[in-house]
C-alpha cells in the first residue's frame, strides 16, 4: 500500500521509479510540445468556460485538489470546479471502499455516483464532455502530468488501494489513459486499477499515442461520464 510521506514511502517506492531514457526524454517532449499549443488554441474556450463557472454557481472557477503522482508524491491538480464549494466527499470514500471489497456499486451502467447532489448545474456539462479536465494542461507543463498515464487519485485513495497495484505510481499520472479509453465510468475501481497496471507493464511512445488518438472518439460516444 502506498504512503504518502517520509523516508519510508520514498523507499519503499525507489524500485519502481523508471530510468531516464530516450523515451522518457521524446515523453517529456510530447507533453510540453502538446500541452503548450493546446493551451495556446483554446485559450479563449478555457476562459469562457471559466468565467461560466464562476458567474453561474458562484465562487472560484478552477478547482484545486491534493493528487497522488509519480513516486507517490503528492501535488495540486487543477480542474474547472464542478462542485458546490465546501461539498463532502464520504459517500465517494464509502462507495470506493465497497469497490475494494469487490462490491458491485454500479448505477445505471456507471461507477460514478448517481445523482450526485453536489455537482452543479454546469458541472454535469463539464463532467460529461470532460471540459472539466483541460486545466490539467497546466499540471502536464508544470511536469506533475504527463498527457497519459494512470489516473491522479486522491491521496485517501492512494492509501486503500491494495500493494498489488503500486506500479501506477511508478509513471507519472495522465490527463487521459488507458481507462478512459476503455469504459472510464463503466468501470469500477479495481478494473481500473488492473488496467493502470497492464498501461505500466506494457508502456511505449505508439502505445500513448494510439490512447490520445483514440481519446476523443471515445469521450464523444462515451455516455457514462457524471
């Protein structure tokens, strides 16, 4: 199980930490390269949906979160804030939980939390067509992201999820993934967590490229996303 701070977690994960490559170099190149144009292109779509955010639920625009990344060291992501500030998160550590057990949490063909009270009206938009996740372009920059890889998870998730899967922490984690392309919210946490593993074990530059083509038709039919 992975920890989240000290000596101890750092060695307990120096193991899997990869060597610096040439992969890893043309990597860090792609993401930056990526990053930076998108960013540049829809600068004028992120402040809109900013200022949406902001003047249609009140509050900040961006959301800031403690995530779990590469070597299991924490960071602060960014999302556009789809959630009523101050909004708890017991009934997503109470359905993970189940999931771990191996618990069937589904609803209506999703993972996700049916109905969820706490997101907003715009925030359902967001979370649908993923609008929500295009702040995570500053987190690839910054070399916290790469534009594939696991799941950021949250630091209390981290800490559940079993020691069989600690090599999602040897990779930086992905604005996109092998599980977003393969289900996303069809599919509960533990066939996540298997496929974070499989995406590490079987990694390459055409492997990542194969998910950011296919991303985008998959979050265009994809109808399971809350």
């Amino acid at each position: 199980m992975v920890t989240l701070g000290g000596d101890a977690r750092d060695a307990g994960l120096r193991g899997v930490l990869p060597a610096v490559s040439w992969a890893a170099v043309a990597r860090r190149v792609l993401d930056m390269t990526v990053a930076t144009l998108a960013l540049l292109v829809l600068a004028v779509p992120l402040v809109v949906v900013g200022l949406l955010v902001r003047f249609s639920s009140g509050g900040p625009a961006l959301f800031r979160q403690r995530r779990v990344g590469l070597g299991g060291r924490a960071f602060t992501m960014y999302k556009f804030r789809t959630m009523r500030e101050g909004a708890s998160d017991e009934l997503l550590r109470e359905m993970i939980a189940a999931e771990l057990r191996g618990e069937d949490t589904s609803s209506n063909g999703s993972y996700k939390l049916d109905s969820d009270p706490r997101v907003t009206k715009i925030g359902t938009f967001l979370r649908k067509t993923s609008l929500d996740e295009l702040p995570q372009l500053i987190n690839v920059l910054l070399g916290d992201m790469s534009l594939v890889g696991p799941r950021p998870c949250l630091e209390w998730e981290a800490l559940m999820f079993p020691a069989e899967f600690q090599a999602r922490f040897s990779v930086r984690p992905g604005l996109t993934g092998l599980w977003q392309v393969s289900g996303r919210s069809t599919m509960g946490t533990l066939e996540m967590l298997h496929l974070d593993v499989a995406y590490v074990r079987s990694r390459s530059l055409v492997g990542d490229l194969s998910i950011l083509v296919r991303t985008i038709p998959s979050m265009l039919k994809d109808r399971s996303a809350r």
